[in-house]
C-alpha cells in the first residue's frame, strides 16, 4: 500500500488537504455525522477514514430491526438503570428514527411497518398488568404514542412458535434492509462530496489548540475536528464505560414458514425476523459474557449452539431447516444503555457506545456531535 508521501499532488488536493473534519469509522454514525456536519457546514471538506474495505463493525451486519424498546427490556432496565435515564434513552431512540426515515425515506432502506413481539418464554414471568399499564402511560404522556403495548391473544396460531405463553405486540417498530439503508447512506455522502478513504486505519491522533495531527497506517493527516465514531472499538479511550460485545447471527437458507415481522425473547438477548423466505435469529452472548466481550469476529459455539436449539424447538418446531450463513458483528455496551456523546477537548469528539439498538439511535447521535462544534 502507497504511504501518503507517495501520493500525488491531485490525490493530496483531493483527499488529504484541508479537511475541516475528519472522522474515524463510516458506519452508521460516522457516516450520520458526515452528513449532520455538510447540512451545517456546507462549504467545509470532510473525510470519512474507515479501516476496513467495508465498514467492519455492526452497522452493515446487525439485524435491521428499527426498535426503540420492548416491555421485558424496559422492565429489566428500569430495575437497572435510573427511571430518567432509561426513558432519555427510549426518547434519543424514537428521535433518531424519525431523523433516518426523513434523511433516507422509508423505500430506500425498505422499511416495513410491521411490527414487533415481545415473546415471554416457560421460564419467564409474563409482565404485570399494571407495569404494562403504566409503560403505556409514560409513552402517551412523553412521545403521544397511544397503545404502544398490548397482548397479542393470537401469535400461536399466526406463527405456530413452540414455547412461548404470551406475547407483546408493539406496531410502532418495523424493519429495513441493512445493507440498503448503508449503501444509501453512502450514496448520500458520496452526492454530498463528502470523501472516503477506506483500508485507512486510525493508529492515533494528538490534538493542540488549532488542529489534531491523526497518525493512520499510511501517513499523517491534519484536521480541525477529528470524531471518533468507532463505537465497540472505543474501549481505550473510555476504559470504564464502555466494552465491545459480540453478536451473532444465523440465517436460514430459504423455506416455507409463516413468521412475519420482528420478534425478541428473553429480555431482548435473543431476536429473530423473516428476510423473506429465510429466517435470521441472533443474540445469546448473556450464555457466555466473558468470552463475548471481544472485537475479534469469530464464532462462540456454545452461542451457535444455543441459536440452533431456539429455531429447532421454539421458532421452526418441527421443521427441517439448514443454516445458509452466519456471521458476527461488534457493538458497544456499557452499563449505562445511554450513548456516549461528548468532545474529549476543544477538538475531539466521540459519538459511540450504541448499544443493540444503533439503528435508531444512530441518526440522532450524528445530530448531536455535528452540534459540538
Ligand atoms: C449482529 C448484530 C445485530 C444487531 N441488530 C440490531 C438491530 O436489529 N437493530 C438495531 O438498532 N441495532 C442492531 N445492532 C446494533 C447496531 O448495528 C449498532 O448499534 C450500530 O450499527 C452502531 O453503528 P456505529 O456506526 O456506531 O458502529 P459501527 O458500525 O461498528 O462502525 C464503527 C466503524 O469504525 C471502524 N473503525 C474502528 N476502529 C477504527 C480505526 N482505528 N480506524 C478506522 N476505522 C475504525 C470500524 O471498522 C467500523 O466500520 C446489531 C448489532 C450486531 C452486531
């Protein structure tokens, strides 16, 4: 690979030369913040560093539910996580939703209203009437949505699941094709000359009053705002707040079955939706915490394993399927589900720690650091 010395002219002009801002990683947020920045700064240049050939993290890998909360989730977290806290979480996710419908427009990430279930399995205590009652209230009294949560007395026999006693419907959530909703977002960014060097990993950066130096695999670059939107691969620079967590995936090749929709259990560590005729199913790293907490992308068999075992008895009983793909992704976590939006100094700013729902989230977390500066 040509270090940056060895570039030409032009290549410097166009790329390297007088970035206004420079961000690390095109992921969801990095490339949200790109186009936050350009709607607010039109005539800076911008320059999206990104190491791998694709992004390489969990925006182009996740499972492409456009969720906000489900009523186990918030239950767990509320008894977690202070009561303000979770609720600023749930507005941040409902505000970044709106945000990417408006930025991409519903067709061009093929977004599909239709909605969510909440699954409560054997061995688990179906909500109280009450909690469900008043989680209602809080999301009439602080979003004006009516009725986010209710009783599905008929996903049995929609479904024909295995296991599972209730079930809590949601119609406010949908889904999207992942890999449309990034190859639009780039195209985006692309429209709005805002430039990418990808294989360009960021080795480290140092910041004085005017500018931060950014030290990459192939030579220096200078900028006046570096934003740090690396999410899961942040842990250095906020060791106690945050640490990666690997997610996988299965996907099904294609059968007959009559799931149609999205669907979490177990407290939202497991969650699976229809991609037509295939089902994808993902989660189980609370089976095996330690061992997830990584940002190399291999696979756990003991979580493999566990995600087998669900299709077989619970979401496909009965019914002969084999595995197509699978493959993992890395989000970051903390103990706080709030994202971490904040500038490091006068010229350094981070946006990550998305947590499981990125998706939403993102949009807004990209609003908000374009407003740092
Ligand atoms: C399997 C899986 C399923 C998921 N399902 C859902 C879901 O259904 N709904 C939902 O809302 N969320 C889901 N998520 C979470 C969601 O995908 C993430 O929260 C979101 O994509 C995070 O976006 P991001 O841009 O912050 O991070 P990323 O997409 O991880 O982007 C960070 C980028 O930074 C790059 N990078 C890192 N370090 C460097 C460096 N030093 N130099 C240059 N580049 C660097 C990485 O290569 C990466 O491309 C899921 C995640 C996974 C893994």
């Amino acid at each position: 690979m040509l270090r940056f010395e060895q570039l030409s002219f032009w290549e410097h002009q166009q790329y390297l030369h007088n970035n206004t801002f420079v961000i690390v990683g095109a992921g969801l947020v990095g490339m949200s913040t790109a186009l936050s920045l350009k709607s607010r700064f039109p005539n800076e240049k911008i320059l999206i560093l990104e190491r791998g050939y694709l992004p390489t993290g969990a925006s182009t890998k996740n499972a492409g539910f456009a969720c906000f909360g489900s009523p186990t989730e918030l239950n767990d977290d509320l008894q977690h996580i202070p009561k303000e806290k979770v609720w600023e979480t749930v507005e941040l996710r409902l505000k970044g939703l709106e945000l990417l419908k408006n930025r991409v427009g519903l067709s061009q990430m093929n977004y599909k209203n239709c909605g969510s279930w909440d699954l409560i399995g054997p061995n688990d205590i179906a909500l109280n009437a009450d909690f469900l009652a008043q989680l209602n209230l809080e999301m009439l009294h602080r979003f004006g949505l009516k009725e986010v949560y209710k009783i599905d007395p008929e996903f049995q026999q929609k479904f024909g699941f295995q296991g599972y006693h209730t079930a809590y419907f949601n119609a406010h959530e949908g889904s999207i094709d992942t890999g449309l909703l990034m190859a639009t977002l780039y195209k985006q960014c692309v429209l709005a000359d805002i430039q990418f060097l990808f294989a360009t990993e960021v080795e480290n950066w140092s910041a004085s009053e005017q500018n931060v130096l950014i030290q990459t695999a192939h030579g220096q670059i200078e900028t006046q705002h570096l934003f740090l939107c690396t999410n899961g691969f942040a842990q250095q620079f906020f060791a106690d707040e945050l640490r990666p967590a690997r997610a996988q995936v299965l996907l099904t090749k294609p059968l007959k079955h009559s799931i149609s929709g999205t669907f979490h259990a177990d407290r939202g560590y497991y969650y699976f939706r229809d991609i037509g005729p295939r089902i994808l199913l993902g989660g189980g790293r609370h089976l095996d915490f330690d061992t997830e907490t990584t940002t190399h992308f291999e696979q756990n068999l003991l979580v493999r394993q566990a995600l087998v075992d669900k299709l077989t008895r619970e979401i496909l009983p009965g019914q002969h399927f084999e595995i197509e793909q699978e493959w993992s992704g890395i989000m970051g976590v903390g103990a706080q589900k709030k994202p971490i939006i904040r500038s490091l100094n006068k010229n350094v700013h981070a946006g990550v720690r998305m947590g499981g729902m990125g998706i939403a989230i993102g949009t807004a977390v990209g609003d908000a650091l374009s407003k740092l500066v």
